[in-house]
C-alpha cells in the first residue's frame, strides 16, 4: 500500500511540473521551432553530361526534359536559427507531355512554358524566374540553367523605340 501512495506521489510531483512548463489551454512555445526557411536557388546543373545543342525551341526542350537537374543553391538562412532545406531535384516536362506518374520524394516536377531567345542566349521560365542556358563554368559537357536577377520577360521584351538607335542630342 506504502508502494502505491509513493507511486501515485511521484506521477502527480511530475505531472505537476509538466503543467507548470506548458499550461493547458495557452500554446507551449518550449519546444517550437521555425520552420524550415526555404532555400534560394540560383541555378540548375543537368545530371547527364551532353554538349549544348543548336539554339531553337525545339532542341532546348529536349535538352530540358531528357535529364534531371540538380539545383544549386546556397544554404543561407534568413534567420540565425532556421533550419534551411535542400530543394528537390527538377524533372521538366513539356506542357503537352505532363504525365500524373509519381515522382520520388526529392523531385518536383516543373513544367516548360516559356522559352525565349534574346542576344543568341535561351531564356527559359522556372516558376516565375528567368534563367539562361548556358555551359557551366567548370565544364565543357555539363549545361546548367543560372538565373538572371531582376529580368523579367516583360523588360526583355518591351519594344525598342527606334530613335534609340541614335545619338539624341542634350535637351
């Protein structure tokens, strides 16, 4: 019976403790953490090594969807103590060509929509970003996808006025 009391003692000193650490009804914030901060990504690297192909609209959608590609990215928080999670691999898929078969956890798929030329240099749409598709620096068979900070498909195709091809004297 003594056992009993001191069990029951001892149950009730803990759970005691515990109410004073979280009170019932108001949020325990003891153990919350922020979520993860996503990471911000800066390029995509082709899995496959292939050597860059003539520019047309065709041949860069081949390129884009006959391999998966890496992100690149920098694992920098926004805040000192956030955990930062990697992004997943990429699977482009044509518009005409998207298919409802599963995808592993650590792939996303992203579909081509916006493919643009300008200079002799594809452009290519990644979730509302311009990205250009170049060689990567360190390779000459690898082809990687960087992105253009503050380039917009709008600002790269406003028109041109024509007076702007000439030297316009000081007002």
């Amino acid at each position: 019976m003594l056992r009993i009391a001191l069990v029951f003692a001892l149950v009730a000193g803990a759970s005691v403790r515990i109410a004073d650490a979280c009170p019932a009804g108001s949020p325990c914030l003891k153990y919350r953490r922020p979520p993860p901060a996503p990471a911000r990504v800066w390029g995509y690297q082709r899995i496959t090594a292939v050597t860059m192909p003539r520019l047309s609209r065709a041949n860069v959608i081949a390129l884009l969807t006959s391999s998966d590609w890496d992100p690149l990215w920098a694992p920098i928080a926004a805040q000192p103590n956030a955990n930062v999670v990697a992004p997943p691999r990429v699977r482009f898929r044509e518009a005409r060509n998207v298919n409802r078969n599963p995808l592993p956890m650590n792939m996303r798929t992203v579909i081509v929509r916006e493919v643009e030329f300008h200079d002799g240099k594809a452009m290519v749409g990644v979730d509302g970003e311009v990205f250009q598709l170049g060689r990567c620096d360190d390779s000459r068979r690898h082809v990687c996808l960087t992105r253009l900070d503050g380039v917009t498909f709008e600002q790269l195709n406003a028109p041109v006025s024509p007076d702007s091809h000439f030297a316009q004297p000081p007002q």
